[in-house]
C-alpha cells in the first residue's frame, strides 16, 4: 500500500471544537476520519465541505460510551484505510465528550457513570483498540480540561474524569515509547461552543465572568482550539511527549 497525506481520526468531529480540529488539520493537507454520534447530516455536510477541499474524508458513527461497538469500529476504520490505500493513519484525538453541571453533593450515579463511559473509559479502550492500526511514529492527542488546574463548582466529577485521563495520558506515552508514537494532553479553557448547552457562547452572564478572569479578557472561539491541535499535530512538534498543554488565554491564573 502507497500511503500520501496523513490520516487523522478525530471522535466528535462533526461539531464544536471536534469541526474546528479538522477544519484546520484538513487546510494542512491531514486526510480525515471523523465521527459523530448521531448528527448524521452535520457529518455528511463536513465530509462533504473538505472533500470539496480535496481532502479524503469518512464519517463513521460511533458512542464513544458503547465499548461493545469498538471492534466493529475498529473494522471501519480498517476497511476505510484499505479503501485510501493506506497501510496505517497517524493522528488520533479523543475528543468526543459531554459536560454534566451538577454540584457534588447533587451527582447521581447515573451521571457518574455517564462520564465515566465516555470521557474515561471510552477513551482508554477506544484508544486500545486503535492503536494497532496507528503508524509508528504516530500522535495521540486527548482532550482534557482547564477545570482540572482550577474549580469552578459544579464541575467536579467531570473534571475528575479528565483529571483520570491526564494520569492516563502519561502512561500511554510510557508504554507505547517502543513504538515511538507521542501521547500529549490538551486542555481548553471555556470556550463559545455548544458544549454544555452552549452557555458559555450564548448566556452573556457567564462569557462576562469567563472573560473578567481570563488574561487576555475574553472567552475562548473554537479556532483557537482548532488551531493548537493543528500545531500540535505537525511536523516540527515531535518533541513534545507526556504533556498537560492548557489553551485557555490564562483563565484563572
């Protein structure tokens, strides 16, 4: 098999700040495949957005929360690369996640275990499951969250989550080292995107108070996510291993 462009597999990439990675990646010449949840027509419309950009793309469905869909994925994911002529792909980012606002004394199991299913144990055995189909020389890029190096209540089980998957991070650049495939943290700030119902972006409440504590005095755009993705997916950031990289324009400091 003849590989060209590199491949990046991006999970919640149909929307939001999952849109803005690829959008970016893609303008790097990075091929994609992305998937979505259950936005059929928002995947279709950016599958069909960088194809006209000559970028090879392919959306695949996939719960980040259901384990018991991973192999079929995985087989996807396979057959997609066989249709590009490609023996591996090169980027993955855990992205795909939800955000659950309820004080601690509040969380129920059920929300719990919600986060639990998607943010840390659909990452870690997703990920299991795709790096076998990975190139040597490879990136992982999880996406993490400001709110693990500062509170703000009423996000304390879904920061620890993302607290679980920054230890993880760790240990996946520790153990597939041998392979020489680089395992990188990327934690935004709050940003105007739809995630938690959009609030940041649409209740000017809350993106008043996120700019007052943000050094460069305003929420974060999905571009400036986009775009630190991008760079640290390209060819001059190999060196950067096992990191906690915050993209927040100083929230909290």
């Amino acid at each position: 098999m003849a590989d060209t462009a590199p491949i990046a597999l991006v999970t919640g990439g149909d929307r939001g700040l999952g849109l803005s990675m690829i959008r970016h990646l893609a303008r790097q010449g990075v091929d994609i495949i992305l998937t979505y949840r259950s936005n059929l027509e928002g995947a279709q419309a950016v599958a069909a957005e960088l194809t006209q950009q000559g970028r090879r793309v392919r959306a695949l469905q996939l719960d980040v929360a259901d384990t018991a869909g991973f192999d079929t994925f995985a087989g996807q994911v396979a057959e997609t690369l066989a249709q590009w002529q490609a023996s591996h792909f090169n980027f993955l980012v855990n992205n795909a996640g939800i955000g659950i606002h309820a004080p601690l004394m509040e969380t129920t199991e059920a929300q719990f275990d919600t986060l639990v299913n998607i943010h840390l144990k659909g990452a870690f055995f997703l990920t299991q499951k795709l790096v076998p189909l990975m190139a040597d020389g490879g990136r992982i890029l999880n996406i993490s969250t400001g709110l693990t190096r500062f509170c703000l209540p009423g996000y304390g089980a879904y920061a620890a989550m993302k607290g679980a998957v920054e230890v993880l991070t760790r240990y996946q650049a520790t153990e597939l080292a041998a392979r020489k495939i680089t395992v990188n943290t990327l934690a935004p700030g709050a940003i105007e995107t739809d995630f938690g119902g959009g609030a940041v972006r649409d209740n000017s409440d809350i993106n008043g108070y996120v700019a007052s504590v943000t050094a460069l005095g305003r929420a974060g755009r999905p571009d400036d996510i986009g775009s630190v993705v991008a760079a640290l997916l390209g060819p001059d950031t190999g060196w950067i291993n096992a990191q906690r990289i915050e993209a927040s324009g100083g929230m909290k400091l």
